[in-house]
C-alpha cells in the first residue's frame, strides 16, 4: 500500500517526503479532531470495575 502511495505522488523523493509528511499530518489532524472525539464515548475506559471489596478510607 504505501509503495502504491509512493510511486503515485508527483516529484523527486524529497517532493515525496515532503507530501507524505503532509499527508500524515492530515490524518493525524483528523484522527484527532473528528475520529477520537467521535469514538470516546462508545469506549469503555471510563468504566472502572477494580473494587478490592472495602470502602475507601480518607
């Protein structure tokens, strides 16, 4: 997959680099600001069930 990516942009290999790094970005921005916003909710790292069975002492 990333050798099809590869031969298919434009321009030398520092052109390439340059576009890949650009393009990583991009998914990395979306990942961030659409993807994980999205999918937090539906996973379950909020549900703690570590109970040692005795009340919490302060």
């Amino acid at each position: 997959m990333y050798g099809w990516i590869w031969r298919h942009l434009p321009g030398n290999a520092w052109v390439r680099a340059m576009i890949s790094l650009v393009l990583v970005l991009a998914v990395v921005y979306l990942l961030f600001q659409y993807i994980f916003p999205w999918a937090e909710p539906l996973l379950p790292f909020n549900e703690v069930t570590v109970d040692n069975g005795m009340a919490a002492v302060r």
